[in-house]
C-alpha cells in the first residue's frame, strides 16, 4: 500500500503539463457536449449576431441614405459603411468569450452542484478557466467563421485575402488580452453575487470606447484614452487595416507592442484576481452558495 | 386583487436585495445608445441627417434613438421578465406553490406584469430626466395626457407578448433562447433604432407590433414630429384587445398541459 | 501511531463571520488522527461542523487555525497533493453533469484527475460494472433515480482510485434499498476489500454504529468523544434503556424529578413521541414514569434496551443526533 502513496509520476513537470493540458481538453470537451444537448440554444447562437449587427446597419442606412459615407472615408480611407462596421462587429465578438462564456464558467459549475466536486480534482483552478477559454474560443471562432462567410457574400464585400495571416496575429494578441479580462471576472464571479451586472457594464464600458462601428477619432478626449489600455481598441484598429486598408492612426510597430504589454499587464492582473478571490472564497466559505 | 398587491410587493422585495441590478437596468438603456451616437458623428460628421430626417421626421438623430432607447425598455422588461419570472420561481423551487394556491395564476400573472411595469416606468423617469438634465434633450410635455395613454396602450400590448412568454417558460424550461428570439423580433423590426421605413422587410413586419406605433406616437409628442394621433392610437388599441386575449389563452393552454404532463418544476 | 495515519488533523479551527456579531465557530480546535484502512465516523447533528470540517480536509476551505494532513501532505501547503489522493464524496446534492451520461460523466471526472488515457475506458467499463450501472452508461444522468446518482457519484470518486476517501451524508435523502447497498459498499468492497481509508460523516446513528470501526463525536464544531462503538457504549454510566412509545405531547421537565432516570432524549418519528432515559433499574422507575406520562399522552409501547449511540451522545453533549 505504501508505494501508492508515495507522489506518483504526475507531478514530474512534464507529466504534470500534459496533465493540465488534458484537463483542459476535457474540459472544452466536456462543454461541447452539454452545449449540444441544448439544441434550440446552440442553433440560437449562430442567429444571435446578425440581430446584433443588422440594426447598425440599418441606423447607418438611415442616416446616410445609403451604404457609403464620405466623412469615413476622411476620417479612416474607408467608404463602406457596412464593410467598416462588419469587421469591427465580427472580432469584438470575442469579448463575448471573456466576459461571458469564461466569466460565466465558474458561475454554472455552482448552478450545476458540480463546483466543489472540480475543485477537489488535483488540478489548479485556472486549468478550468483555461478549458473554457478554449472552448469558448473554438465557439466563437465557428460563429465568427459562419458570420463572415454569410455577410462577406450577402454585401458583396471585398476582403484583402494578404492580410488574413497578419489579422490572424494581431486577433490572437488581442484574445490573450482578452483572457485576462476573462479570468477576472471569472475571480469576481466567484465573490461577487451579482457578477453579471459587473461583467455587462464593463463589456458595455468596452464596447462604447471600442472603434468598433467609428474610428478613434470620433471619441471624446477622455474615452480616447481609456481605449488605449484596452487590446480591443488595437485588435480591430489591426483587423481593419490588414483586411480593408484603413489608415493606422498609430504606427504597426506601436500597435504590436502596446497590444503585448496590454495582453501581459491584464493577464497577470487576471491571475492576480482571480487567486485573491479564490483564496477569498475559501477562507469565507462561499464557494458553493449562489 | 389583493394577490395582484402582494405579488408587486414581493416582487419589489426581492428586487431592493439586488440594489445593483436596479441601478444597472436604469443605465443600460442609455449607455447602449452612445456607440450609435458616435456612429452618426463618424458617418454623417454632425448630428443631423437630411436623409435621416425624409424616413424620421425630424433630422435629429440623437433624440430620436435616445427615445426609442428609452421606450424599449417596456419592452426588454415586458418580455424578458416576464418569459423569466416563472422560470425564477423554479429556481427558487415556489412555482409549484404558487400554481397551487387557490387563486387563478392569472392574478400572479397580472401581478408581475403590474410589477414590471411599474418598475419601467420608473426607469424611464429617471432616463427622461438624465437625457434631459445631463444630456439636454429637448421635450415637449405639454401633451401629457396622450402620452400616457400612448404608453398605457403599449403596456396593454407588451405584455399580451409578456403572457405568451411566460407561458413558453413553462412549456421549455431552456426558455432563454426562445425569450431572445422574441426579443429580436420586436428589437430588429420595430423602430427602436431606426425608423423601419430603411427596408422594405422591417417596414411589413413593424405593422404587426405594438411597439411600431406606440414609439410614433410618443415621439411625435415628445419631439414634435407630425403623426397621425388617431390611426396610431386605434391601430393600438386593437392590438391589444387582441393580444390580451391571445397570450392569456396560450397562458392557460399550456398551464393545463404541463399540469397534466407533470413537468412544472422540472429544470 | 502519527506515522501510521492516513489523516491527521491538529488543533483546526474555521470561524465564519469572524468578529461580527453572529460569528460561527463551525471547527472549534478539533483534533484526530485516523489509521490506515480505518472506517472514522464523524457523528453528530446537523450544523455540528462536520461538513465544514469534510470541506477544511479536502482543501476547499481554507482553515483559520491549527493544521491537517492527508496522506502526509499538508492541506494548507500542498493542496493539489492533497486532491491527488482524496475522493470527495457529498450525499443528497448534484455532483454530476445532468445532461451528460454516466460514460461521458466518468471520462471527464477521470482526465481532470490525471488517470492515464490508456486506462480510461477500462477504468470506466469496471466502475459502471461494479456499480450494476453498465446498461444505463448511455443514459442521461437526470433520467436516472436518486438512488442510481448516488452510485454513479461513487464510482466518480473511485475514478482515480484513490487511498482516502471523505464520504459527507452518503445516504442523505435515498431510500432504504439504496442506502443499505451504498452503506454495505462503504464497509464491504471499499474499506475491507479495498483497503481505502474511509472518513465518513453522518447523523444517522445506525449508520456510524454499523459501518465504523471508531467515532468522533462531533457538536458545536468540537469533538465531545472518540472511541470505538462499543466502548463509547460501555462508557454510559447506566447500563440499559427505557424506551417508551407514545402520542401526545411530553417535556423533558416532566421527568426532571425521576432521580434514578439520567440523560432524558424526548424525539419524534412517524407521528410518534419516543421518550427515552438511562437507568440502572427499569423496573423500578417504571410506574412512576407511566404515571407522569399518563395524564399527557397515550402509551402504546414499553421497551428495555442496551443504551445505543444516540443515548452515548446525549448523555455526553445534552443535545439530540436529530436537534438542528
């Protein structure tokens, strides 16, 4: 019996990394299962953003008559009303992944009873959070795809296929941020009774003073500058350039370094959160009530 | 009646023990009308729009989508809580009480509804009065009387739509789904944003909900754009006759099924 | 004896609402230590600390004082070599995915705990077979009975096959047929056969009397006694039980003038009222007992008994198994 207890060969470094990497493959897994047996609410996904999308559209339509605007294209090199909106519409739907899908994680384990039975496993609480990062990011990524495809033909627009790789990079900078802000509210989830209310305003907060339907030139002095700590503001001002040709306001190189320290900065203040809250949570006993 | 009171106050109860919720509800609203607002500065290059204002009435577009804001949130109140307030209770493990007592559920249905319109109204009170305060909107309430009566009529409507959402709650418990879709329908096709005469589809589809017309009228009246105060007002006014009826049968419809399948607190 | 042991807990304390007016003390310096292979019931009422306790051990509360380890690693430093051994077992709550089968359950509980790929589907096929749940691997667990949930939650914690198991209320809420199949589990193929270290809370009496080969007893977060069944029995000054079965209503003051009558337990069960005392001599205390009784309530049954864990326990702490 004793050799049974001694460590086992799990927590060797590699052993234990492959571990965690399992673990958060099961947990992605495990999500798409129970997501697929909702089926009415899985195929509502798929709907949802084009609800979302339309009516900036449609308020576009009604306000220039048409599709194209020449005061954009002074402001940013692009015309198209629609194309500018579109793109910026398609990645922000990311900050859905961070604020609810990953901020939401913990918060269904608690409504499922299953919390504390995960939280007893031999694995650190961010692997959980890490899995539904990356379910949440394969999720949105097939929205995403599904959406482009579907607008893209419907409006005829025209995508620079060169820039896709480069696009492809500055998304996957501004996501890493984007887990920060997701591990945070998934820590504040886990103290905070009405979490949600935090987790939309500040995905509100976000969405206003992210260019995502106007460029940064638009924005009031003061919101201009909060939108400079966030690595949404960076990801679609990339994604639009490398997809579209709008005109940088910041230079690349600026662009690629801002969007890593932002993506450093927020991920260790995300770790931060959530350990504090953790910790919090346990000491107050407040895991499994909601 | 006194089941329609205690059910406000109950639900008024629960409601002051999520103080943040409140103030949330009060602010959303107008913070999801400031990305349209730098929209129109970043297409237009200034606040009014001549084509804006050849489908509106009015060129304005700031106003007119900060009422529709304002507005929606009868309709956001209406069908989202309502479609959840029976899923609430099963949570909370009472629906099956509160079905069994000896009132008809019709009066706990009144009494949320009464509820939720009365918490509306009070956020837009308070919206009304930051958009004119703070953001110095410009109304006119001179014509008080039609404009409650315009807003009187869309609650009457809304929450026929209300009935009918609480109702599917019972039927599929994963309800949120099927609430949302609801709430596209009336948010992509009603002038909440937009005047629908931007598309020939929103246009047809505007005729069939209530809150096309309400948001008209209570535009015309708080923006003085010209409407015709008869049409919309009896256009409204049938509406609801119908829809009240209408969600009140597929209310009952499908308490007595789930009744007689026995799947009322299931989750 | 320490190097023998599989959970050794020192001096823990866990406060809740710390300095404010309604603090709770739920573990209040409590201190045991359990071998190797042993069965250790922890028994006392609901809101004793025992689940609070259960929760400190398995590390998914932080103490506030003193110290624990299992399986020789410390619960405050080393907390996920803690949960490599341990399996957490919680009675009369969901600890499984609904909407999940048991196989689809099993697979991810057994991943997140670290069991090889090669192994799980073995892993998998034994538990469901020993649990008699192999023709429902395909169903979705909400379709399955309380009972069936409860033996599906215990082959999750089997998964990783873990040395020490913390079984909280394993019977809370099931019927009799699959209480007694969990409770001969617990004793039969988990703790003799497989030789795991068990720790086991319960209010049930019987249960903690039938399963454990020692019992801590546990009330107002501290532990009052710790010994095997028999001797905490032994330990009773009196030597039999009087019980008496009746309906009506009865306060312990009735009786507080019996002298030769001690540790007086008035509970209630399926409409009955069970008075129940400690004395060396029945027979004498009896007519007066059936005299005090009479005027209040209607005596359907008399008996005489050896004094069980529940006389053990008020004796010692004043208060009933049932109270809380």
């Amino acid at each position: 019996m004793r050799e049974e207890r001694q460590p086992s060969r799990l927590w060797r470094v590699k052993d234990r990394v492959f571990h965690y990497l399992r673990a958060i493959n099961a947990e992605n897994i495990k999500e798409w299962r129970i997501e697929l047996k909702y089926k009415p609410d899985f195929i509502r996904q798929f709907f949802e953003p084009f609800v979302y999308l339309f009516p900036y559209f449609l308020y576009g339509f009604a306000l220039l008559g048409g599709r194209y605007s020449e005061h954009l294209r002074s402001l940013t090199g692009i015309s198209d009303m629609i194309a500018y909106t579109f793109i910026g519409y398609l990645f922000i739907g990311f900050l859905n992944t961070a604020c609810w899908a990953m901020g939401f994680s913990l918060r269904k384990e608690q409504w499922f009873g299953t919390l504390e039975t995960i939280f007893v496993a031999p694995v650190p609480r961010w692997v959980y959070v890490a899995g539904m990062a990356l379910h949440s990011t394969c999720h949105q990524g097939l929205i995403m795809l599904i959406q482009a495809v579907v607008i893209t033909t419907f409006f005829a627009i025209v995508l620079q296929t060169s820039g896709l790789f480069l696009s492809l990079v500055v998304v996957l900078l501004m996501l890493l941020g984007l887990y920060g802000l997701g591990i945070i509210v998934a820590g504040l989830t886990i103290a905070l009774k009405q979490w949600w209310v935090v987790s939309e305003a500040l995905a509100t907060l976000i969405v206003v003073v992210t260019p995502i339907a106007y460029p940064l030139a638009v924005l009031p002095f003061v919101l201009r500058k909060v939108s400079m700590f966030l690595p949404t503001t960076y990801g679609i001002i990339g994604v639009r350039h490398f997809l579209l040709g709008e005109e940088l306001v910041v230079g690349l190189p600026t662009i690629i370094l801002r969007l890593s320290i932002i993506l450093v900065v927020w991920l260790t203040f995300g770790m931060l959160v959530f350990l504090i809250m953790d910790r919090f949570g346990r000491k107050r006993g407040s895991l499994s009530i909601y | 009646m006194w089941v329609i009171v205690e059910e406000v106050r109950k639900s008024f109860a629960i409601l002051f023990a999520y103080p943040v919720e409140v103030v949330f509800w009060i602010f959303s609203p107008l913070l999801w009308v400031i990305p349209l607002v730098f929209q129109g500065k970043a297409l237009i290059g200034a606040f009014s729009s001549t084509p804006f204002g050849a489908l509106a009435g009015t060129d304005e577009f700031i106003p007119y989508v900060l009422i529709g804001a304002i507005i929606s949130t009868y309709m956001f109140s209406a069908v989202w809580s309502m479609g959840n307030s029976f899923r609430d209770e099963t949570y909370y493990g009472t629906l099956e009480h509160i079905l069994s007592a000896p009132v008809r559920p019709v009066y706990i249905l009144v009494g949320k509804g009464v509820y939720n319109s009365v918490l509306s109204t009070l956020f837009v009170i308070v919206q009304l009065l930051i958009c004119v305060f703070i953001f110095g909107l410009e109304i006119t309430l001179a014509k008080i009387f039609p404009i409650f009566l315009f807003l009187l009529l869309l609650i009457v409507g809304l929450y026929g739509i209300g009935f009918m959402a609480a109702a599917v709650t019972l039927l599929i418990k994963e309800s949120h789904g099927i609430i949302h879709l609801f709430e596209y329908v009336l948010f992509l096709f009603s002038p909440i944003r937009y005047p629908v005469e931007v598309n020939p589809i929103t246009k047809t589809i505007s005729v069939f909900i209530p809150l096309t017309y309400a948001l008209i009228a209570l535009r015309g009246l708080l923006l003085n754009i010209d409407f015709n105060f008869w049409k919309n007002s009896v256009i409204l006014l049938g509406i609801d006759c119908a829809i009240i009826p209408l969600g009140l049968f597929i209310f009952y419809k499908i308490e007595k099924r789930t009744k007689t399948r026995g799947t009322l607190a299931d989750y | 004896m320490l190097e023998n042991s599989d959970i050794v807990v020192e001096a823990l304390c866990k406060v809740f609402k710390k300095g404010k007016p309604d603090e709770v003390r739920a573990v209040d310096g409590v201190g045991f230590s359990i071998r190797k292979g042993e069965l250790f019931g922890l028994l006392g009422p609901n809101g004793a600390g025992k689940t609070t306790l259960i929760k400190c051990i398995s590390t998914l509360l932080i103490p506030d004082g003193g110290s624990a380890s299992v399986g020789g690693f410390d619960i405050k430093r080393e907390p996920l070599r803690v949960r490599q051994h341990i399996g957490v077992l919680t009675g009369g709550e969901r600890s499984l995915y609904w909407k999940l089968t048991p196989v689809e359950n099993l697979r991810y509980f057994a991943t997140l705990y670290g069991v090889p790929r090669k192994v799980i589907k073995d892993r998998i096929d034994y538990l469901l077979d020993l649990m008699g749940l192999t023709d429902k691997a395909s169903v979705r667990v909400e379709k399955l009975s309380s009972g069936m949930k409860q033996k599906l939650s215990l082959a999750r914690v089997l998964a990783h096959d873990p040395p020490i198991l913390l079984v909280d209320e394993p019977t809370l809420g099931l019927d009799p047929y699959f209480a007694r199949f969990i409770r001969d589990f617990i004793k039969n193929e988990l703790n003799k056969k497989l030789h795991k270290t068990i720790l086991l809370t319960t209010h049930y009496m019987d249960e903690a009397d039938e399963l454990c080969d020692r019992i801590a007893f546990m009330n107002r977060g501290k532990i009052e006694a710790l010994d095997t069944p028999d001797r905490l029995k032994q330990s009773m000054p009196q030597k039999q039980t009087l019980e008496i079965k009746c309906q009506g209503t009865l306060e312990k003051e009735t009786f507080s003038d019996v002298r030769e009558a001690a540790s007086i337990n008035i509970s209630h069960e399926d409409g009955f009222v069970y008075l129940r005392m400690n004395t060396d001599n029945p027979e004498v205390i009896l007519s007066s007992i059936i005299e005090l009784i009479r005027e209040k309530a209607q005596i359907f049954s008399v008996r005489v008994t050896v004094p069980t864990l529940e006389d053990v326990f008020v004796h010692l702490t004043g208060a009933s198994l049932k109270d809380g």
